[in-house]
C-alpha cells in the first residue's frame, strides 16, 4: 500500500484550488463540475471535493473545516526552502497567520497558516537528517 492523496472537503472546489495556486504556487492538474478537482504535488495529489461530495460520501456527517471556529487536528504541509516568503505570500493571498515561522529543536522551519476554505497548511522547510 502507498499514499495517494489527501482530500479536503471545501464549500467551492474552484475557489480552493485558485487559491492554492495563488498563494502556494501549486499547479492545478483538473477540476471536474462534479466538485472535485486535485493538485499537482509531486508523487501524491492534493485533492478538494465539495462539501455536497462529502455528504454523500459520509452520510452520518463530518466537521467541517471552513465552519470550525479553530483549525481541524490535522494539516497539509508544503516543503519550500524559504518558509519566511512562502508565510507572507499565503497571507497576502488571504491566508491567516496562525503561527509565524519557527525553528523547530531538530532545525526545521515551520510556520502555520489558515486558507480562506478553513484547511490548515503547514509551511516547512525540508527535515535534515
């Protein structure tokens, strides 16, 4: 087994994945009217569905992000060599800053946005071993 993708529930795919691209640099590989489109990444895809896609996926409901007043426990992390840069672009695309970068004890950058769909999104600089 290996990972795919991570999907995130949002209430307007289009409007997700124009930010993404916006803020994070991210290409858009499709966005079908169904509610659904994903991002390039790499060997995995983001993925955004709509809210409506969730429904039906979870019929017994699910906490949605964009109506959560504090950011749902889990994140989706960005790797980027300028961690700084990458904060202030996804701010002054919309994002909120949730935590300024940091060092971490083991060296790393990390710094913590929320995007107007509610998704939070670690920014970190890749872990040297």
């Amino acid at each position: 087994m290996k990972f795919g993708y991570t999907i995130v529930y949002v209430p307007d795919v289009l409007a997700s994945v124009e930010f993404f691209e916006r803020a994070f640099g991210l290409k858009r590989r499709f966005v079908h009217e169904s509610g659904y489109g994903e991002m390039e990444t790499g060997t995995t895809a983001l993925a955004f569905a709509a809210h409506e896609l969730g429904s039906s996926n979870l019929p017994n409901g699910y906490v949605k992000a964009s109506d959560s007043h504090t950011p749902l426990g889990m994140e989706v992390a960005l790797v980027t060599d300028d961690v700084m840069g990458a904060h202030e672009k996804a701010v002054a695309s919309g994002a909120v800053s949730v935590k300024e970068p940091m060092e971490k004890p083991w060296g790393q950058m990390v710094s913590y946005v929320r995007c107007p769909d509610g998704t939070l999104v670690e920014l970190c600089s890749p872990v040297v071993t």
